[in-house]
C-alpha cells in the first residue's frame, strides 16, 4: 500500500486531464462548456497531485534504487504536471495571449 500513491496520481491525472481536455476547450458557440474557474481549480489539483507522487518517485528511486515501474510512474505524472500547469495557463484569460 505503500507505493500506491503515485499510481493513484496517474489515473486520477489521466482522468482529469481528459475532462478538462474534453469541457474545457471552446465549444460550438465559442466559449468553455466549464466555468473558467472550474477548469482553473482542476487544472491546479491535477497539477499539484501528480507534482507530488513525481516528488515521491524521486524518493523512491533515491532510496530503493531503479525498480521497474518507478521510471515510468515519474516520467508519466512528470508530463502530466507539466501538461497541467501548461492548460493551466491557456485556460486563464489573457496569459499566453
């Protein structure tokens, strides 16, 4: 039970990541089909869970050394907090313009 945590991090990210990938993006009329800070806040946990089990997997590797599926639990919440923080930005009005 010990190591679940980052597993945990990388379904719920992945789960996430869809809903606001799908809900987020302008709709038909032009504007999200989610309220902005929704899509905000979501993107802000999903950012901060995965960063977090990234941090535990460092952990991990530091201390238990390369097990098998500790590089690929860090390599996958390491792109999902980048790509959290980066829909972050797009969704916040007037960031990237």
């Amino acid at each position: 039970m010990k190591g679940s945590y980052p597993w945990l991090a990388l379904g719920l990210g992945l789960v996430l990541g869809l809903v606001l990938m799908r809900y987020a993006a302008p709709g038909a009329a032009g504007g999200p089909r989610l309220p902005l800070l929704t899509g905000l806040l979501m993107a802000e946990f999903g950012f901060l869970v995965t960063a977090i089990a990234a941090g535990v997997c460092v952990r991990d590797l530091m201390q238990r050394g390369m097990e098998k599926s500790t590089p690929v639990l860090l390599i996958g919440n390491t792109l999902l907090a980048a790509s959290f923080m980066w829909l972050g930005l797009q969704l916040w009005p007037g960031a990237l313009a």
